[in-house]
C-alpha cells in the first residue's frame, strides 16, 4: 500500500501493544483456514445486497478464515461478488442453519421484513455463538420486541449510529448525541451486550460497565458501507478467538486508524471507499504483527 512507511506507524504499534496486544500476535506457520474463524453474514435484501458482501470482505481482510454470505432474498439468480470469489454465498433461510460459525454478523442490508425477524429470531433464541447485530437487526430488536427478550449474553454486540440509538431507547436524536456515553450504557444495560455507539468519537460500552471513547479516525469514515465494513471487523476479530472486551474496541480502533492510513496516502478523507477502509485495516493489522 505504501512506498514508505506512513508516518505515526510507531505510535500505532505502541498503542495496540499497550490496549489490544492480540493485534500483535504472529501467525503460525502451521496455521490453517479453520485456525482463524469462521464469520457468518445475513443480510442483503433486494437491492442491498453490497451491504452484506462489504461486511464479509471485511471480515476476511481483518483476518478470519472463512466468511459465508447469506441473502435475505428469495430471488434466483442470486448476487455474486465477481471481484470477492472468497466469499461463499447462500440464503439467510438455508444459512441460520449451519452449526460450524463461529460469529454471525446480522443486519447489514438485511431489511424489515418478516423473513429478516424470522432469521434473527432464529440466531436469537438458539445456542448460536457470538452475534453482532447492526443495522435492520436493531430496528427489529424494537419492533419486534417480545421475539427478542434480553438475555444474559457475554456475545452480544450491537451497532447502532445515532439514529438507531435513539429508536432502541425511544428518544430523539439530539437527546442521544447530547450524551453519547450515558446512551451507550443505557443500551447495554437494557440489551445486557456490548454497544458501539458510532459517530465522531465511537463510544464502546459493555453490560459490566466498560466505557471508552474512541480517538481514532476521520471524517471519511462518513461513507456508505463504513458501518457494514466496522461490523465485519467486529465480527473477524470475535471469531479469530480475541475475546470480546478487546476485540469490540479493537476493531473500532482499526477502523478508525485506517481511514488516518489512508489519508496520509492522500487517499481521502473525501472520497474514501468502503472498501478502502477494509483493505487498510489489512496492511495495519500485518504491520503490527512484523514490529
């Protein structure tokens, strides 16, 4: 990605050592595909089907083995990633089957319909592990409340940007923003999960009354698909195996110091693909690991 080291590599490397030393960890020379996880995606309703497919591709630039896609569509043929062959494809009704994921990553372009309640309903109530919920998933959580009682879930993490915030604690926009830490808590403690409260400096919040508040990043994070592509970041860095009180602030830390990355290439702020966002986080993640 770059010619030269970009400057400020030293200082992210000193930060991940000192908060997230699992970044840091080389791999094994006998390592195999299924040493890494494997990342289940439901979303992608007509029309939305990018938002599914940015999250996986994500996911595996972050570094799991293995991601499978699963459509909430009913529609032959379906979407294929011509420039992603990685990713397996299915539908969200035949995928919420399978019992090899490790963490499920739902929402993403997922729509409201009842297809997409019946497959978070099904994730939901079942011994599925870990599960990051964004998007369409957290409407759903609300609309369809009596489907999806809290639970007591050490795996759970919700996504929501500030608008979604708002309808999970049914409030106005403005009343959230004014104080981001105190609505990042108050969701976890309602949903008994951990939160991510995107936005100018991402508040990370956990049920047992963790809270930080993220400093990396820029605005070119404002782009269609960053969510879907910080989702699936979560999702890869949970099934790697990193556990979720480093993982969840991690992947907001690697999503943000990676539009900083890019920038110094002159590649954004303005302009900044989604896509982009997930490819640095790659290059920054192998860089950690030779310091």
């Amino acid at each position: 990605m770059f010619n030269t080291l970009p400057p400020g590599i030293t200082q992210y490397a000193q930060h991940a050592k000192e908060f997230y030393p699992s970044l840091l960890r080389p791999r094994a020379a006998n390592s195999h595909k299924g040493t890494f996880g494997m990342v289940g995606v439901i979303g992608g309703a007509e029309g939305m089907a990018g938002a599914a497919l940015l999250a996986g591709s994500a996911a595996l630039y972050s570094g799991c083995g293995k991601v499978i896609v699963g459509f909430n569509q009913d529609t032959l043929p379906m979407p294929v990633d011509s420039h992603r062959p990685e990713l397996m494809l299915d539908t969200a009704a035949n995928l919420v089957k399978r019992e090899d994921i490790n963490t499920w990553v739902i929402g993403c372009g997922l729509g409201q319909t009842e297809s997409a309640a019946r497959a978070l309903h099904a994730l939901w109530n079942s011994s599925k592990p870990q599960l990051v919920l964004d998007a369409d998933a957290i409407h759903l959580l609300v609309d369809h409340s009596k489907l999806f009682p809290p639970m007591k879930r050490s795996d759970l993490v919700l996504t929501p940007h500030p608008g979604e915030a708002a309808y999970l604690l049914n409030m106005g926009i403005n009343q959230v923003q004014s104080n981001r830490a105190w609505a990042a808590r108050e969701i976890a403690s309602r949903y008994r999960c951990w939160v991510v409260l995107k936005g100018h400096e991402t508040v990370v919040s956990s049920a047992r009354g963790f809270l930080h508040v993220n400093n990396s990043g820029n605005a070119g994070l404002a782009t269609a698909g960053s969510g879907d592509v910080l989702a699936g970041i979560i999702g890869s860095l949970l099934a790697q195996g990193i556990v979720a009180e480093e993982a969840v602030p991690a992947a907001v830390w690697l999503h943000g110091a990676a539009s900083e990355i890019l920038a110094s290439a002159q590649v954004g702020p303005i302009g900044l693909l989604a896509d982009e966002i997930a490819t640095a986080v790659r290059w920054l993640r192998n860089r950690l690991t030779a310091v």
